[in-house]
C-alpha cells in the first residue's frame, strides 16, 4: 500500500490550492478516505473523509465551506480542493485509509503566507 501527496507550494491568503493523493497497492474505491494536516508543532489533525459507498463528505469545522474532498476511482486518485486558504492553514496534508492516519505516505508542504 502506497499514498503519494502532491500539489503543495506557496501561496498567498486567499489563493487555492488543488491537491492529489494517488493510491498504489489497493483500490480506493473500497475504502472510506481520509486527509490530515499536521502544524508545524502541532498534532495530526483530521481535515476531510469521504464514504466509500455513497461518496458522502465530511469536513472539521475549521475548513468547512473552505475545502472540497473528493475522488476519482478510475485513476484510484483522492482530491482536495482548497480554497480561500488562511496562514493557519499552513501544515503538512497526508492522505490515508483510516482514520487514524496511521497508513499515511509522505505528505505535501502547504504553506499560507504573504
């Protein structure tokens, strides 16, 4: 099993980003989807999940109406659309299968800054 992020960079408050996790060794289809973010000193933290069934989304409160999860099975990839970015957005994104964040690869440096 393997999750690869991608897409991070630098950009100013306001701006979006559009990151990628492509999935190798199994098929995202089956499983339920996670992002996490982890602050520079800080914990992980949940961002976003998406069902494996109904493609349902959920979101924590602090990305809400700011960030979009999303997946595209046939190139067994996972998105997040992130928009409006603020400074405390900036953190290291992961993807994973579970919700603990344990099967996560290497992750993808977004940094909010002007």
């Amino acid at each position: 099993v393997q999750l690869q992020a991608s897409g991070g960079g630098l950009v100013q408050p306001g701006g979006s980003l559009r990151l990628s996790c492509e999935a190798s060794g199994f098929h995202i289809s089956n499983y339920w989807m996670y992002w996490h973010r982890q602050a520079p000193g800080k914990g992980l933290e949940g961002v976003s999940s998406i069902d494996s069934e109904d493609s349902s989304t959920y979101y924590a409160d602090s990305v809400k109406g700011r960030f979009t999860i999303s997946r595209d099975d046939a190139k067994n990839t996972l998105y997040l659309q992130m928009n409006s970015l603020k400074s405390e957005d900036t953190a290291v994104y992961y993807c994973s299968m579970d919700a603990g964040g344990r099967s996560r690869g290497q992750g993808t440096l977004v940094t909010v800054s002007s």
